[in-house]
C-alpha cells in the first residue's frame, strides 16, 4: 500500500442531533474551546500527514470552506492591533491544508456521502475517511494508528471502539476473530442493530483507511438503514469477498453531535489552557456545590 495523503470527511449532514444550535450553522462549525468541531478533525488528519482534504458538503456548508480560506480584512485588522498571536492562528487554519470540495446533492447517506468523492480517487488509491462529528485525541493520533496498520497489513482497515450493551443500536457493529495483537479480523458488520441482536460490542466509529475498490460495492449497495446507502452494508460486502481488519483506537473520543459528550470535550479542552483554568475549576466547583445542594 502506497503512502496515503487523501481524506474524504463527509460534512454534508443537517446536524439534527446538535438542533437548535445547528439550524443556521454547521453543526462542525460549532465550536468546542477555542476552534470549531472541523478543525480538530483536520488536525488530526495532518497529524497522520493527510494533507488533502475532500470535504463532500452542501449548499449551506460553504463556511466550512471559508473557515480554511484567508479573511483578509481580519487578518489586516489584528495586524494593525499588533494582535500577533491571533494573527498567527487565523493564517495557520488559511494554510492548513489543501481543500477539495465535491457537493453531496442528496443527503442519501454515509455510504453515498463517500461514493460522491470517486472521482477525486485514482484506481488502486488508498484513502482516509474521517466523519466530521467524532473527536479522537491519541498518541498517535487514531488516523496514524489506522493508517500504521494498514500499511503494515497491506489491508482496508477500521477503526472500533467497545461501546455499552444498551447503546449498540446507535452504531454499526463488527464481528470477527481477534488476534492477539488486539486487532479483529472482521467476519461480519450490522448497522444500528436492535438491543440483544448485536454480534458484539465493537462499534465502528468515525474513522477508516479504505482503497478504491470500496466504491464498486458502493455503486452495489442498496439503500439499508433509514432507507440511507450505508458504508457498513458496502463494507461488509467487501469484507466477505476480501480481508478486513478492525483496529480497536487508543486514546479518547468524544461524539460532538452527542450533548453530554459535546459540553465534556469543551471542559476537557478549556482545562488544557493554564490562563483560564484556575477561574474555569472555581466555577466548576461552585456549579457542582449548587447542583448537587
């Protein structure tokens, strides 16, 4: 497997799960601390040195774009202030990557989401796929331990997370023989089973390393779940005529479209900034006092 620098992150989604803050901006560009949802995203694609960046969007995510782009008469305005370090991160987001954007024209899917960037892959190219809402903080990242992997396996590779019995149902499921490194061979995949059917608790989370092959079977696959194209449907096709590896993702994830999980990634970023910490752990402590009177 070549050296993979392309990653396909669908963004095209109305964000229902993240209503009434995402009715008139992208549910990824909301912001967790400091920087919206999208930019940890691409910085962990860059991490894993995913430089170009296909985002499958919609007419009403063209901010998205923007947030990647120059503002000039900003950037010209914290000059004049001598605000430097403000400076600094606006032109560091410009210049971040190389933006490529295919529109999704129906929202039909995750599975059509991707099969919408076809053209942006080469025949026998391996690719990232990163999903918009899912912030994963590892060392490495949770892209750079796929991507180890799948070179390393010459395989498509995903990336799961043990989740709870009762919770199953929000996610597509793996099963497969686990070798001693940890890491599944997959056997088969469900999308959102219901409670006490699924074939096990290793849920696939927004992350994977697939090649061009995947779209033959995503031109094959009919519409699943939610009447949607599912990646998972296509994905199991071709682990059942292929190999597939499921690679269980060190490190902490948060589901940016998931309240609890949302309003825990803004804490958890915010204590890592010393200035506002010893102020942000006092009101805590006081919240904590109030709610739990």
């Amino acid at each position: 497997m070549q050296k993979i620098t392309k990653v396909i992150m669908p963004v095209a989604g109305l964000g229902t799960r993240s209503l009434p803050a995402s009715k008139n901006i992208p549910k990824e560009m909301l912001p967790v601390f400091n920087k919206p949802i999208i930019q940890y995203v691409v910085e962990e694609a860059l991490e894993a040195e995913l430089s170009n960046v296909v985002f499958v969007t919609g007419r009403e995510k063209t901010v998205l774009e923007d947030h990647f782009d120059h503002h000039f008469p900003l950037e010209e305005t914290l000059e004049r202030a001598g605000k430097k370090a403000l400076l600094g991160e606006v032109i560091n987001a410009a210049n971040m990557i190389n933006l490529i954007t295919v529109r999704q024209k129906e929202r039909l899917g995750l599975g059509h989401a991707v099969l919408c960037a076809e053209t942006i892959i080469h025949d026998n190219e391996a690719f990232g796929v990163m999903v918009g809402d899912d912030l994963i903080l590892g060392e490495p990242s949770g892209m750079k331990q796929l991507i180890d992997v799948a070179q390393r396996e010459n395989m498509p590779v995903i990336g799961v997370l043990e989740v709870a019995p009762e919770h199953v149902n929000k996610y597509g499921i793996v099963a497969g023989n686990t070798r001693e490194d940890g890491i599944i061979e997959i056997t088969d995949m469900v999308e959102k089973p219901a409670i006490g059917t699924a074939p096990s608790c290793m849920a696939i989370i927004g992350r994977y390393v697939l090649t061009s092959e995947i779209f033959k079977y995503l031109h094959d696959t009919k519409p699943g779940h939610g009447g949607e194209i599912q990646l998972t449907d296509a994905l199991k096709a071709y682990a059942l005529e292929h190999k597939m590896l499921a690679v269980p993702i060190k490190g902490i994830r948060f589901d940016a479209g998931d309240w609890v999980d949302y309003l825990t990634a803004n804490l958890f970023f915010a204590l890592k900034d010393t200035k506002i910490k010893p102020e942000l752990l006092k009101r805590m402590e006081k919240l904590l006092q109030d709610y739990s009177a």
